[in-house]
C-alpha cells in the first residue's frame, strides 16, 4: 500500500509558517505596546515629581522666574501625557486586533491538524484491513494446500 500522504499537507504548512510569521509580528507589536506605556509611566513619574516639588515650595520663597517655568511646564506635561495615553491605547487596540487574526490562524492550522489525524486513522484502517485480508488469504491457501495434500494421500 502506498504511504500515507495528506492532501492538504501543503495548506497545513502554510498555515504553520503564517501562524510563526504573525507570532513574531504580535511579539513586535507587543514590545511597541510596552515602550509606550513605559515612556507613558515616566511622564506620569515625572509630572508627580514636578508636582510634589512645586508643594513642597508652595509655602517658601522662591524665585519667581523658577515657579513660572514649573507652572508653565504643568499644563505641557499632562497635554504629552495625553497624547501618550492615546498612542498606548491605539497599540494597545492594534495589538488585540492583531492577537485575534493570530486566532483565526490557528484556529484553521488546528483544523487541519485534526483533518490530517482523521484521514491518517482513516489510512491506518485500511492498511490493517488489507493486512488482515492478506493474513486470510495465505491462510486459506494453506489451508487448501494442507487440504489437497492429505486428500491426494
């Protein structure tokens, strides 16, 4: 009997190699994702520290020229947090939308796995069967030879 060999054996290849090729590109996404929540954690880190500075001077004095730069510097800041804070949630979006294309990938690569293990328990069946018909047969013709040969005697 001829070796098993899956039809779709190419499909399932490809499949394989786009599901890897969208891995890499989920894990480049993802590490996008995470530089921009930590530059966004930074800013964060950096107005607080702006914040607590300026009242723990509230009550001091200081330079006038100082203070205006950092009351100046307030309201710039939480404008770049806010435009950080979008650029993370649109990575954040591609990244998710990415990860259920990744899905639908192996969703069909499973598919085919299980196509190519049915066809292959299909396959195994029919071999046993031909082997076991085989078995028959070459008994049978024993058991006629033995047959023959004790009833010309």
């Amino acid at each position: 009997m001829k070796p098993f060999k899956f039809k779709l054996q190419t499909s399932l290849d490809l499949r394989k190699r786009q599901e890897d090729m969208q891995k890499l590109e989920l894990a480049a996404l993802t590490k996008e994702f995470q530089n921009k929540l930590a530059v966004l954690v930074e800013m964060r880190q950096q107005l607080k520290q702006l914040q607590d500075e300026l009242r723990y001077h509230q009550g001091q004095v200081i330079d006038l020229s100082q203070f205006k730069i950092w009351q100046e510097f307030v309201p710039v800041m939480n404008k770049k947090i806010m435009v950080q804070e979008s650029l993370v949630e649109e990575s954040r979006q591609a990244m998710e939308q990415f990860r259920e294309v990744l899905l639908e990938t192996v969703k069909a690569r499973k598919i085919l796995e299980k196509l190519m293990v049915r066809y292959y328990e299909e396959y195994k069946r029919e071999v046993l069967r031909e082997e076991q018909k085989q078995i028959d047969e070459m008994a049978t013709n024993a058991y006629l030879r033995n047959h023959d040969l004790a009833g010309g005697l």
